[in-house]
C-alpha cells in the first residue's frame, strides 16, 4: 500500500501534481487549490491509501511540487 499525505491549506494551485497522476489529482474549480482524489481530511490534512501501483507517479507529483506538501511513503498491509 502507499500512503499519501496532502497539507491543501498550503496548496498554491500550481498544477504540478494533476500533471504527473491525473488519476488521483484535480484542480478544485470552486478554490483553484489541487484535490487529492479520494483523500480522507482530518485536521486539514488529506490522507489517502492507494495500490503500490501509484506509487511512481505520487511521487513525482511529490517531488514537483513547489511547496513541498505531498508525502507519499510505502506502508504496509495492516492484519
């Protein structure tokens, strides 16, 4: 499983992430901030669980990303 962590209150919108793993961002058309597809929010922080498949590219949307709030970190399976 891969874990992924977005801090969206510090979003600035760039795109960054939507451009690399459009199938887990969007741009919030109500805000312009990105979105974390399926993201759980608790404390303003999104949280999603996604297949090791995703892996790549949530990384390097992680790694485009100009503010540096998207984690993304492989966990494993919890019995």
């Amino acid at each position: 499983m891969v874990r992924i962590l977005f801090y969206r209150g510090k979003c600035i919108g760039c795109n960054a992430c939507v451009e690399v793993a459009p199938e887990r961002w969007r741009v919030s058309k109500r805000d312009g901030r990105c979105t974390l597809i399926e993201g759980k929010e608790k404390k303003g922080i999104y949280k999603a669980l996604v297949g090791l498949e995703e892996y790549e590219q949530n990384l390097q949307a992680a790694q485009n990303c100009p503010v540096k709030i998207i984690q993304v970190e492989i966990v494993k399976k919890r019995h």
